[in-house]
C-alpha cells in the first residue's frame, strides 16, 4: 500500500496577519511517531515550521506560518508549502498572499475596439514597483474572450504599454485589473 501526506492550509492570507496555521495528513495513519520535514518555496514571503511530528496513531498534526511583511509592493503571490518524510510521497498545498501595501492602478484602453484585432493598453501605478508584479484583466462579461488575461509589470516601473487582442460578441464592457488590496480604476470600451 502506497503512503501519502496531504497539507492543507487556508488558500489565502494578507500580509501583516501574524500567523496562520495548516495541517498535514498522512494516510495510512502511521505506526510510530512520523517525523515530516516542512518548506515553503518562497522564503521571503511564508517562513513555515521546519518540522512537526505526527503521533504513532494519529492521522494529523498541525504546524504554524508567518506571513513575512516585507514592506515591497509585489502583488500577489501563490506559494506552495511541502511537506516531505522517507516512504512517504510528498504532500503539498498552495497559499495565495496578498500585498498590504497601498497602490492605486490605472488601466487605459482605446474607447472602440475591433473583434479580433490588436489594440493597445496601459496600465500604470503610483508608485514602481518593487519586484515584477502578474496584474490579472478581468472582464465584466464571459461572451468576450482577451489576449493575454494577465499583464506581468516588471519590478522598477510605474507604466507598461501591452498589446491586447478581444474576440467575441460586440458590446460595451468594461475590464479591471485585479490586485488585491490596491485601489483600482477600471475602463469601459465598445
């Protein structure tokens, strides 16, 4: 029979929460006490208990992370947290982590667009930003399909100009860029 451990933890949390707790499973419910080494691939962002025993007979046990507020506007960032042990397949979970760190972003787009063609937009920010930052592009309708869904601003620029391609159903709609906890001005577009 194959052996497995399982994290769970909550999927999001924002920078300056002290502390957050995840669990990891570990089927079968191991026979004596199971030494399970933990890790988050991303350091600067989620410090994780390096380890935690799982009690002979028990199926879980509980472990404790630290949200690092490192004062940089980043964005959001998914990190997975790994739970690992000898006979074992590795376990693991993914956490998103919201920025606390205020921003105000812009989007501008042209005021008519053509199905199916490229057009141009911009999105800026108050301030440059610290480390390279994914900025999602959310529609106000399903019935329109864009190209790419997601800008990447790279770290030290408050501006990026990007090419944008819709297809669908033409209507009037309006798309935001999505970061959360930053103030967002969105754009309508025919």
């Amino acid at each position: 029979m194959d052996s497995y451990l399982f994290v769970t933890t909550p999927e999001s949390a924002v920078e300056g929460m002290e502390s957050i707790t995840g669990t990891v499973i570990a089927n079968p419910t191991p026979e004596n006490d199971l030494i399970v080494h933990l890790t988050s691939n991303n350091l600067s962002r989620l410090s994780v208990q390096s380890e935690i025993t799982i009690k002979a007979g028990k199926e879980s046990a509980s472990f404790s992370m630290s949200i690092i507020d490192e004062q940089l506007l980043n964005g959001s960032s998914n990190i997975q947290v790994l739970a690992s042990v000898s006979n074992y397949y590795t376990g693991s979970a993914n956490l998103n982590i919201d920025d606390n760190d205020p921003a105000i972003l812009n989007l501008m787009l042209p005021d008519k667009v053509m199905n199916g063609y490229k057009m141009q937009g911009k999105i800026s920010i108050n301030r440059p930003l610290d480390l390279d930052t994914k900025i999602p592009l959310i529609l106000s309708t399903t019935d329109i399909n864009i190209y790419p869904e997601t800008v990447v601003m790279p770290a030290g620029l408050s501006e990026i100009t990007f090419d944008l391609t819709m297809t669908g159903v033409p209507q009037t709609i309006s798309m935001t860029p999505s970061v959360a906890n930053w103030t967002v001005n969105c754009e309508t577009i025919i």
